[in-house]
C-alpha cells in the first residue's frame, strides 16, 4: 500500500484555463475527500464520497468546480475557467469507512495549483 | 460561527514544557474529534481522536472531551523541538476543520 497518491504535485496555469487534479486513494478506503488550503489556513472542504457517490458538496464550491470518482476507486476534480484564487493546495484524503478508526483521514501529499 | 474554532497562537514552549492547545465546537451532536499534525509543507497526519468524555492518553499527548462545554484540548507533555508544527482539529464528519495552532517548541 503506497498511501494516497496526488497527480501532478504542481500545476501552473493560465487564467481561464481548465486543470484537473486525480486523486488515488488507499485501495481499501470507501471514502474519499477533496479539501483546499491556502497558507495559514485549515483545511477548508470541498467534497466527500462514500464509493462512487458524491454524498456531500460544500455550499462554498461554485459551479466551476466538479469531481468524480467513477468506480468507486480513483477521483478527479476539475476546476474550470480558473481564477487567481483558485492557487491553493488541492487535498485528497480517504478513510476506512469501517471499522473502529472508520473515520480516520489518510491525506495525500497534495497538488498545488499556481494560476497566473 | 465556524463549526470548529482553534486557539489560534502561535503558541510558543520550551523543551520539556507542555503544549495545551485548545478547540471549541458549535453542533451538539458531534461524537468525536480528530487531532492532526501538520509539519510546514507537508500534509496533515493523525496524532489521536477521541470519542468518549474525559481523557484519552497516547504517549505524550493527551486528548481531553468535554461535551457539556464543547470544547476538546490536546496536551503535549515533555514537548520536544520535534513538536513544532500546526495543530488541527476536526469534528467526526471531518468537513470542517480549525484553523489550527502552531506550535513552537524551543530548545
């Protein structure tokens, strides 16, 4: 088990321009998180799944922000016509689902978006 | 109101001291609360949860529920320059988490 894995680590791009970051969680993990975090802040939530279904949204994602996870394994999320506030961490975290530590979130190592 | 409040710091110890970081909470109906770790440039790891009232011992921390007053703490005993790092908190759900406490421990 190689942990949550995060694809690219770093993106820069364009205003305006669309990007996608994937998130491979830890293969047993039914639940998988997006969250975003900029310096000096928490993580803020963005989106959770339980499998293939998207359960919960954040009030705060605005419609060009939309993520995926087709067959309940890997997740991507896709931030279209990007704004410079959008540069921040992008988060992926899964947890067991089950069990005594069910709730407990392995995070990746992130993908941080730079938008210029 | 934020769903999780923190202490926001930063908070500075010597060695050997204790750490006591602190976070409040707004929905009655969490059950449990989550400790995590997070080292500059790196993502948040675990330390310890806890679901129960009163205190919960792991090695040199120490997490401590009270429900009647919302609020858990984390206490880091013997604090070493190792320990120096932002200290998040989130409730069960996870979906919202403080903005953290961080912590400098020096030698």
């Amino acid at each position: 088990d190689t942990g949550v894995s995060q694809d690219p680590r770093h993106k820069i791009t364009k205003r305006g321009q669309n990007v996608t970051f994937r998130c491979d969680p830890i293969s047993e993990h039914n639940r998988l998180y997006w969250y975003r975090q900029t310096l000096g802040q928490g993580p803020e939530f963005l989106t959770y799944f339980q499998n293939e279904a998207q359960l919960e949204k954040s009030r705060l994602l605005s419609d060009r922000f939309s993520a995926e996870r087709p067959k309940g394994s890997f997740s991507t999320l896709e931030i279209q016509r990007t704004e410079q506030g959008d540069s921040a961490m992008y988060l992926c975290a899964s947890s067991p689902g089950t069990g005594a530590g069910a709730n407990v979130l392995t995070f990746g190592a992130g993908s941080r978006l730079t938008v210029l | 109101q934020k769903e999780v409040e923190q202490n926001s710091g930063p908070l500075s110890v010597p060695e050997g001291a204790i750490a006591s970081l602190n976070c409040t909470y707004s929905d009655r109906g969490s059950q449990s609360f989550f400790w995590y770790r997070q080292y500059s440039g790196k993502s948040p790891e675990l330390i310890m949860f806890i679901y129960s009232n009163g205190d919960k011992e792991d090695g040199r921390f120490t997490a401590q529920l009270n429900k009647a007053s919302q609020y858990v703490s984390l206490l880091i005993r013997d604090s070493q320059p190792s320990d120096s790092a932002t200290y998040l908190c989130a409730g069960d759900n996870q979906f919202y988490f403080g903005t953290g406490t961080s912590l400098t421990v020096i030698p």
